[in-house]
C-alpha cells in the first residue's frame, strides 16, 4: 500500500514537471492559446464563460476573442470590434516571478484603440488576462492555456 501511494506521488510529480515544461516551450516559442473560462468587470460583476472564448498568441500576433462589458467611453457606432481582432503584436515583455509565475505584457493597436494585455501563466497553466484600453473601462479573465 505504501508503494502504490508513493508512485501516485511521483506520477503527479512527473506530470507537474511535463505540464510546467510545455507551458516553458510554448512561452519561449510564443506559440500558446488560453481558454477563458471566467471574466471580472471593474464594478465588481463577473460571469462563467461558455467554451470559445480565448486570446492566442503566434509568434508576433495577438489574436483576442473575448466578451466584453462594461463601461466604453468613445468607441465606433454600434460597439466596434470590442476585444475580438487579430493585430501584430506591438511590444512584448516577459517576467519570470516567484513560484513558477510568468508575467508578460503585450501592448498593441488597431484601428479602435491601443490595449495593454498582461497576461499571468502559472507552471500548471493556470492563467489569468487583464486587458487595459484608453476607451474603455479595464476587465479581467481567468482560464487555462492549451496546447
């Protein structure tokens, strides 16, 4: 009984280290996709997502489907494009922080607005976004990255 405990612990070690490795070369090769499944307004609400919303980085673009509400102070008649689009990456930096914590920030434009996408990956893939915009209010996601 003591053996079959031990291996449990040493599997859930070996896919800890196989899931931090993928989330390492799928960061390195900026080649990752995050499923949101939860977003947070600023006044406070937030809501469970249905399957299909994401952001997904390749190599030098962003692409963002993402819901959006709250507040917009100058956007395009009949809402715009919102948080759905796919642009060339503007600026990208990238932290390594304290237990297993990445933080990048992706600064890009379009057309509508400038946005700041700051993006928080654990070694498990746990992820969390929070995407800043000039026009409209900041709102945040939670999800997990796919590969």
């Amino acid at each position: 009984m003591a053996f079959c405990g031990c291996a449990t612990v040493e599997e859930k070690a070996a896919r800890a280290a196989e899931q931090a490795a993928n989330v390492n070369k799928a960061l390195k090769e900026r080649k990752y996709k995050i499923d949101v499944e939860r977003m947070y307004s600023m006044r406070g609400g937030s809501k469970t997502l249905s399957y299909g919303y994401s952001v997904e980085v390749r190599n030098d673009s962003l692409i963002s489907y993402l819901p959006y509400f709250g507040r917009a102070y100058s956007v395009p008649y009949g809402g715009g494009k919102g948080l759905t689009f796919s642009e060339r990456i503007g600026s990208y930096q990238e932290y390594q922080k304290s237990n297993g914590l990445r933080h990048i920030e992706i600064g890009l434009r379009n057309d509508e607005d400038t946005y700041l996408y700051t993006i928080e990956v654990y070694d498990n893939g746990s992820s969390s976004i929070s995407v800043q915009s000039r026009q409209r209010e900041n709102i945040s996601y939670s999800g997990e990255m796919r590969f």
